[in-house]
C-alpha cells in the first residue's frame, strides 16, 4: 500500500538535521557579519575625526550603507528562524513519522496473516458441511461415526472460524490504529512544512495576519497547478487583489495562479524592486529600465518575454494577444 487511509504518500520523510543546523549556523555567521559592519559603518558615521567636505559626505555615505543592511540583516534573522522553526518540527514530527513506519508494517503483515488465518478456517468449515458425515448426521440419519463425536467436529470448526474472525477484526484494529498514528505525525510535520514555505513567501514582510498565513500556508502546500488555481478560485475578487499587492514575489511565481494575476504580480515587483527617479541621467536610466521591462511584460508580439528583478530571479510573461490588467504604479512621472 503506498497511501495512507487519508491518501498521504507513505514514504519517508527525507530531511538532513547536520545540514539543517550548517545552514543555520552560516545563517548565524552572516547575520553577524552583517551586524558588525554596520557597526563599523557607524563608528565611522559617529566617530571619524576631521573637516571637510571629502569627510562629511564618507560619514553620510557610511551611514546610508548602514541602514540599508537594516533589510538584509532582518531578513536572514526571519529566514534563520524559519529555518530553525522547521528543523525543530521536522525532527520532532517528521522522524516520528519514519519511526511508525514500521508500526504501520508490522500490522498490515498482521493482518495479511490474520486474513489467511481466517479464509483456511472458513475453508475447513465448508469443506466439512459439504462431506457425507456433516449430510447425514445434520439430516437425522444413521451414521457410523458416534454423533458426539460429530457435533464436537462441528464446533471445533465453527469455533476456529470464530476465533480467526476476532484475530482478524483485533489485526484491522490495530492496523487502523498504526495508520491513524502515522497520519498524525504525517500532518504535523506536513504544517510544519506549510508554515515554513508561507513564511519564506513573505519573509520580506514586516507583518502578517493570521488571515494571510492561512491562505498562504494553503497555497504554498497544494501539491499541484490545479489544487493551487482551485484555491485561487475559492478566494473573491478582494482577496485576489489583496494577496497580489500584499506578496507578489509569491504570487507571481506561484503556478495554477492564473496568468493575468501572475503577470500583474510580477509588474508590481518591478516597480518594487526598482524606485524610480524620474530626474537627471540617472532618472533616465531607470526609466529606460522600467520601459523595456514593462514592454517585454505587455508585449503580445513576443513569443517568450522575461526580464530578472532583484527580489526575484525570473518574471512571468504574457504570450497572448490580449494586454493583461496591471496594479496602478506607486509613483508617477512628476
């Protein structure tokens, strides 16, 4: 059997706990690197002696460098703690998963015994009421074998059927029981799992409500497009919109979502991802930036569009002819 009762796989929950607690301890490293070279850029932000221009502007710049690790460092704290969080379940849930494994062997052996056990009394039982001695002394006849010792022939049979039904029912027990465990073990690590992945998909958010988690955790553990776009559809228009502006590094890359939304999603990180200026040559750059990614979106004449972002490695692109619907820019020429 390779489903559970429920029809969760029944394999091994893979995990490696050494490399789970490596990457957590360079996450902890990193983490650290990044906290003392703020606070290096602060010293010099604070405490660089001097005058002059040259001197002012390396403090600004030192000071501008260190509150942009702010981002950086809270995001790999998030990251380590999820990672930890998930670590932490799936050694808890996930190894008592693999050790009722076993458990769930062992008793469907048992009751594949049981069965056998069962179906050779049943047998014995039907071939003795099919013989001339069951006939004949079941009918009142004469018979040659005392009729005492017949009826104990009789009940020895129809007692090893009853005994071999109870062992069976007490086997499918216990087997029930062996699953039931399993599938409870199975679940948790399953939510620890879910949790982890809704939290990697807004770790570069501040706050999330317990709303959102849900939804998110939901989507991020649907096994495949078609789980994923039943879900989108169950949500209303509202929700649609909410989740695309709230996580669109999520959305945008999330399959069974469909495209327009996808699309819509994607165009929003850009504008995220890249704040436009839309003054001096170096306003014109980004604005040239966000045409051409815009365009290589939109453009229903290219087969295959894409462009990459900071935040995300790779955008959904629109092939058809028609111009998706996009969120309204943050910010417009001035």
């Amino acid at each position: 059997m390779t489903t559970s009762p429920k029809g969760y796989p029944f394999e091994r929950i893979e995990y490696d706990e050494g490399q789970m607690n490596s990457l957590h301890g360079h996450l902890e490293d990193a983490a650290d690197e990044v906290s003392s070279m703020q606070l290096v850029l602060r010293n010099v932000t604070d405490n660089l002696e001097g005058r002059g221009q040259a001197l002012e502007l390396a403090k600004v710049m030192a000071g501008d460098v260190a509150a942009a690790f702010e981002s950086p460092a809270a995001r790999i704290r998030r990251i380590k703690g999820i990672l930890l969080a998930y670590g932490q379940g799936a050694e808890e849930h996930g190894g008592r998963a693999n050790q009722l494994m076993e458990s769930v062997t062992e008793a469907q052996t048992a009751v594949a015994t049981a069965d056998a056990s069962l179906a050779d009394a049943q047998g014995e039982l039907s071939t003795w009421e099919r013989s001339d001695d069951y006939d004949a002394w079941s009918s009142g006849q004469d018979v040659t074998t005392p009729p005492r010792t017949l009826h104990a022939r009789d009940e020895r049979f129809r007692e090893a059927v009853q005994t071999a039904q109870t062992g069976n029912a007490v086997a499918a027990s216990d087997l029930e029981d062996a699953w039931a465990a399993w599938e409870r073990a199975f679940e948790s690590w399953d939510d620890a799992y879910a949790r982890a992945v809704a939290a990697l998909a807004s770790v570069d958010e501040n706050y999330v409500s317990a709303a959102d988690a849900a939804t998110l955790a939901s989507l991020s553990d649907a096994d495949s497009p078609a789980e994923v776009a039943a879900i989108w559809n169950s949500l209303t228009d509202a929700q649609k919109e909410h989740y695309l502006e709230a996580y669109p590094g999520f959305i945008g890359n999330l399959e069974g979502v469909p495209y327009e939304y996808r699309i819509a999603a994607n165009v929003k990180t850009m504008f995220d991802a890249h704040a436009i200026d839309w003054g001096g040559s170096r306003g014109i750059r980004s604005s040239t930036f966000f045409l051409r990614s815009f365009a290589a979106v939109a453009c229903p004449s290219l087969s295959i569009c894409s462009t990459r972002t900071r935040r995300q490695p790779r955008c959904c692109m629109w092939t058809g002819s028609s111009m998706p619907r996009v969120p309204s820019p943050t910010r417009s020429p001035g």
